[in-house]
C-alpha cells in the first residue's frame, strides 16, 4: 500500500455507501491521529485499536435517525504521494472558508486548517471532510 490515508478514507467511503456501522483498517500512528482529528469533530463516533490483530475498528456516524444518513458526505484526499500539495499560514483562507474541515499535517502535529490558522502553522494538506 502506498498512500494509507487514501485507503483510510477510501474504506470510510465505501463504508458509509454501504451503510456498515464499523469498518476496519490496517494500523498506524498517522491513522490513530487523523482519526482522533475527526472523532473530535464529530464526524466518526469513535474507533478502537485491536494490536494483535493490527487493526482499527473506526465506528461510523449518521444522523437522521432511521434513514441513516452520513455524518461525512464528502471523503476527498488533497495531498498525493505524487503530489504534495503545502500551503503557507497566510495561504490557509481557502482551507478554512470550505464547508468542511481541511486536516493538516504541521511541525506542530495534525491539525485542522482552522487551528493551524490560530497557531500561524503551515503544512501539508492530507484531506478534505465534509
């Protein structure tokens, strides 16, 4: 596998086409992080991390009682292994106006563009969520 966020957000998407309650992923430290990113958004309600068998259980979340309806409607990978996409703390107006959240991976961790516009951190940008 060469880029693990993409298949992070990949079986997330697919999970939530398929209306699964739980979908698994291979384990990582970057995929714990990212994760508690979203978790702390509201947009997964909550994961956990099964270390013998290396993997993560991320529980999905839908609003709309019955009709299941996903709490993240939009999945979207910015930055590539082919193509790192960076932008600058004066630059991060474009991230930050979006619908959704813009998760970034700064010197100070990751991080939403938004806290990273308060902390004046640039970085590169992994993913869009909205």
């Amino acid at each position: 596998m060469t880029d693990p966020i993409a298949d992070l957000l990949t079986r997330m998407r697919n999970g939530l086409k398929a209306r699964h309650e739980v979908v698994s992923v291979t384990n990582s430290r970057l995929k714990r992080v990212l994760l508690d990113v979203l978790k702390e958004k509201s947009f997964i309600n909550d994961y956990s991390v099964n270390e013998k068998e290396n993997k993560i259980e991320v529980r999905l979340k839908y609003v709309g009682g019955r009709k299941k309806i996903p709490a993240m409607l939009e999945l979207k990978r910015v930055s590539r292994p082919g193509r790192r996409i960076y932008v600058s703390s004066r630059n991060l107006d474009q991230y930050v106006d979006s619908l959704g959240v813009s998760v970034l991976s700064t010197p100070l961790g990751l991080m939403t563009a938004l806290e990273a516009q308060e902390k004046k951190a640039g970085g590169e940008v992994l993913c869009t969520i909205g």
